[in-house]
C-alpha cells in the first residue's frame, strides 16, 4: 500500500484554509420532500434561555422556477403554542397531509411519520428599511430574511396580453 501523506509531502502539497460557502437567501417556487418534523425543546447555550418550538427540515427537489436549489435545505419553523401549531395545521393541511389528530401525543406521532412526505413552497426574501419601532436601518446594516409559504399549487404566470396589459399603477 502507498504512503499518501509521503506522496503529498513530495508533490509540495500545503494545506489550505477552505473557504465558507456562501448560502444566499433563495427566491422561487420549489417541491420540497420533509426531512424531518418534530418538536425541538432546550437550553441555550449562549444565553441560558429556554426555547421550544416545532420545526420542518425540508429538502429542495425540484425546482419549478426560480434560484438554482435543488438539494439545498430549508427550514420552517413555529412556535409550541396555540397560533404555532394553528400555522403549523394549516400548512399540513395546504400540502394535502391528513392532520387528524386529538392530543398532542397523537400530533407527535404524526410528525414523526412525515419524512418524505411533499409539498410546495414559495420562496422570496425580505430586507426591512426599518426597525419595528420606525427607525430607518442604515444599508450597510439591513439584514435579508428568507421567508417562505407552503402552498397547495403554483399560480401560472399570465402574460401581459392575456391579463389585459401592465396594472393600472
């Protein structure tokens, strides 16, 4: 057997820092397969805080329109109370996923039986101007967030001929 690490020393090979990827926010419409479901409770390591929350780890499969992604990972994430597991519902619902459950031992279980199930997202990024209270956020400071929304269909673009021309505004 060869001796890589003498085969590398003699080709002069250094090692190289490797460099961080660069994972921008995606814009489009996308099929995603779930990855993983369920309910994520904790500490914070940072700051001792307590954090509980549901949490949907889906992949890219397909891309419909938009950013190149297919692969890429995308999480959705809701809170552990009652407007949380509402939005929560309602997406299941959108995708087409029986959600008939009724106690949350049961809503557990169901998300554990999610991986591979599919649904449509629509992705799209957001950059405030502003802060909540009304501040202007300086552009060297401003933040892009990728938002997203589980959707039934994708809405065909309708061309300007057919819609009767640019919008009035």
């Amino acid at each position: 057997m060869e001796d890589l690490i003498k085969k590398l020393q003699e080709a002069g090979f250094t090692p190289e820092e490797n460099k961080d990827m660069d994972f921008r926010p995606i814009t489009g419409k996308y099929i995603c397969r779930i990855d993983r479901a369920g309910r994520i409770q904790g500490t914070s390591k940072k700051d001792n805080s307590e954090y509980d929350f549901y949490a949907v780890n889906l992949q890219i499969t397909e891309r419909v329109d938009g950013d190149k992604a297919v692969n890429r990972f995308v999480n959705l994430n809701y809170n552990a109370d009652l407007e949380g597991v509402k939005k929560l519902r309602n997406d299941l619902f959108t995708a087409g996923i029986p959600c008939e459950v009724a106690s949350d031992e049961e809503f557990a279980g169901l998300l554990e039986e999610l991986k591979d199930k599919t649904l449509n997202l629509r992705c799209w990024t957001w950059t405030p101007e502003t802060t909540k209270t009304g501040e202007a956020i300086p552009e060297d400071k401003r933040k892009t967030f990728q938002m997203t929304k589980v959707v039934k269909a994708f809405k065909e673009k309708k061309k300007a001929a057919e819609d009767g021309g640019d919008p009035p505004f």
